[in-house]
C-alpha cells in the first residue's frame, strides 16, 4: 500500500512542477541524520563504453555543481553528495580478483553509502557479497551486470536490467502501429545462438502472430571473418530490395547487429520501408553517420537535441513517422538511473521493498528523465530484479 501511495504522490508531484518533491518522506518512526555521502559507481573504461563512462563522469559533475550550493532554498545547511567513479582496467575478466578487490575496498571510505555497478561482464557479484559482509548498511545496485539474474536477486539490493522477451513485444507492435504490413527480420544462424537475441526472436514471432502482422525471418550469412561483414551487408542490399519488391514499402525491417543497421537505415532512405527501431535503439547509434549529422562535443550527451536533429533530417528525407528508437541510449539511462535512485535511497531511507516497483520507478523515470518507461519484475518473489524498456520516439 505505501508504494503505491508513493507513486501517487510522485504523480502529483509531476502534475503540479514541483520542484524538489521527495519520492518518499522517509520514515515516519525515526529521526535520521543524513551526513555527506558518497555514491561510488563502477564502469568499464572509457576505450570499452564510451557512452555509460561519459555519463557517470557528467554526473559527477553535476553532483560537484550541485554541492557548490550551501545551503538548500529553506535555508537549511545542504547535505554534499559525491560521485565516486572507479573505473574497471581494460578486459577486467582476465583478472577478476584486482577487479573485485577494487570494489571491496570501497567499503573503507565510511561516506560511501551506496555502490551502483554497470557492466554487461559477469563476475563482479562475489565483490558485492563482499562489501555486504563488511557494511549491511551500504546500497548495492546493478544497471546492468552480466551475473545471473536468480544471483543478483538474492545479493544485491536493486538490480535494473532490459527485458529481450518484453522489447521484443513491444517492437512487434509499434512496428504496426507505424504502418508495417509485415515484419522482416534478419539474422545468421549464429546470432541465434545469443541467448537474447533469440527470446526476442520468439517473442516478435508471437506477438506479429497475436497481431495479425506476417513475419519472415531471412536468415543472413555467418560472420568468420572480419571480411564477411561486406558479404553481408551486399546480402542486405539485394534481399531488402526483394523483399520491398514482394511486401510493398510499408514494412518493418530488423537487423540484430550494428553492421546490419548501417545498411538498413542507409536504404531505408531510398527505399521509405520502415525502420521502428535498429538492433541498438539508441538516437547516437548510426542515426548520426547515415544522415550526416554533425554533433559537437558538447551535445554529445544532449539527447533531447540529438533527437530534433534526427526528426528534421527525417522530415527532409520524406520518412517522418517511419523512423524510431529510445529516447537515449541504454548505457546512460541505466547507470544514470541508478545513481539517482541510490542518492534518493540514501537521502529519503528508503529500502529496497519502497523503490523495487514499477509505478515507483516509472514515476521516477518521468520525474528525472522526462521520459515514458515500463519495468516489469523478473517474478513475483524476485521483484528486486526489475527489467526497464523505454517509451519509444517516433521522428
């Protein structure tokens, strides 16, 4: 009852502008001090995720800004929040235990109250379990890491993930909703051998099914070499023209790997199919490079511009409303999102059982991102786990 009277008061917050609003007037049967603390988030380095690394590091400073601020607008002394950013070595797999020790030892700076750790690599829960032996007390979040999922529910606090079979609904439907008379799907025998991708391939099979969209999968060569991507993308070529030339323009064409999607938004251009969202729906990810858009390096992390650049270029080819994608990339809006939620736990007390709920943190998500999102649980028992995709752009 209390998280769902949570969520309702988020939502007033949003409706009124507040500015401000807590998420939660933390509890109600205890006074709790709250000293100036420190939020230490662990990435990989900037040479393997760019995207998540330069996130964390502009998040670090707008927490620097931020505390260059006395005193709150009541006039009351403000507590000093720090971004702690440790940074993985290259390849940190090969030497799992520096790695893990790295992070053990942030539980001997007592101003760190929560440690948020973003990398799709497995073998960093061991560290966490850890820190949790040394300091109970510390906030743990994933978002994401690459360790089981069954592991990371029962060890770590709050743990933010994407689901493979839920976008792959999602990406069925919209691709209907934007007109798509059939659903093209491209993919070589060993990219289903990926767990994800395959779920997903199920999924989109069952929804075009449920939704009376006809799907064809079309099987594409494998990769052996680093040369076989140009047979590939000549596959591309030659298939998406045939299959425009059976289906008509109006269908939806998915590829699973960044390669695949240079070709099909580069023809999606010239053919005007639809392209609902590429295998990385991100507005950075090949949108930029195929319709030569030049970004600065201060808009780098400007999604919001990044966005109307792609929308007018759209406009301009003939092809609004038949391109889309997230809002902002998954690799900043995860770790992002969970810096966020570990200062609001640490500021507000809040456990594990107020913030691990849909309605809560989709009302957080539109509170700080302004943006639509849909978490789901991974079950019932396992509600730490919660699986988040975003509310599609349509340009």
């Amino acid at each position: 009852m209390l998280r769902k009277i949570t969520a309702f008061m988020l939502s007033i917050c949003l409706i009124i502008g507040l500015t401000g609003c807590s998420l939660l007037v933390g509890k109600k049967d205890k006074e709790k001090v709250i000293d100036d603390f420190k939020v230490a988030v662990v990435t990989q380095p900037l040479s393997e995720n760019k995207v998540q690394y330069n996130m964390v590091e502009e998040m670090a400073k707008e927490y620097e800004e931020e505390n260059k601020i006395d005193k709150d607008k009541d006039g009351q002394t403000k507590v000093k929040q720090t971004i702690k950013h440790v940074v993985l070595p290259e390849n940190f797999t090969s030497n799992i235990d520096s790695a893990i020790n790295k992070i053990v030892k942030l539980a001997d700076d007592k101003e760190v109250q929560a440690i948020v750790v973003s990398t799709d690599q497995a073998g960093l829960l061991p560290a966490l379990q850890k820190v949790k032996e040394k300091r109970p007390e510390i906030i743990t979040i994933s978002a994401p890491m690459g360790d089981d999922k069954n592991q990371l529910s029962q060890f770590v606090d709050v743990n933010l993930g994407v689901s493979a079979e839920e976008r792959g609904k999602v990406l069925a439907e919209r691709s209907k909703e934007m007109g798509a008379k059939a659903f093209i799907h491209y993919a070589s025998t060993d990219d289903l051998k990926d767990v994800n991708i395959a779920k997903r391939l199920e999924m989109i099979k069952e929804t075009c099914k449920n939704i009376g969209l006809p799907f064809v999968q079309v099987n594409t060569p494998n990769i052996n070499a680093e040369e076989d991507k140009n047979k590939v993308k000549q596959f591309l070529n030659e298939d998406i023209e045939k299959q425009v030339k059976k289906y008509g323009k109006d269908i939806n064409v998915f590829g699973v790997n960044d390669y695949m999607d240079e070709v099909i938004l580069t023809k999606a251009l010239e053919l005007k199919y639809i392209v609902a969202e590429q295998s990385n729906p991100s507005p950075i990810q090949t949108y930029p490079s195929v319709m030569g858009l030049k970004i600065s390096k201060k808009d780098a992390q400007n999604y919001d511009k990044i966005n109307d650049m792609i929308s007018e270029k759209a406009k301009a080819f003939g092809m609004s409303n038949r391109l889309g994608g997230y809002p902002m990339p998954m690799d900043a809006f995860l770790p992002s999102l969970a810096i966020y939620l570990a200062t609001e736990m640490v500021k507000q007390d809040l456990t594990q059982e107020d913030v691990c709920d849909p309605d809560y943190l989709e009302a957080f998500t539109e509170l700080r991102f302004g943006i639509g999102s849909e978490f789901t649980p991974l079950t019932e028992v396992l509600y730490n786990y919660q699986s988040v995709i975003l509310s599609q752009l349509i340009y």
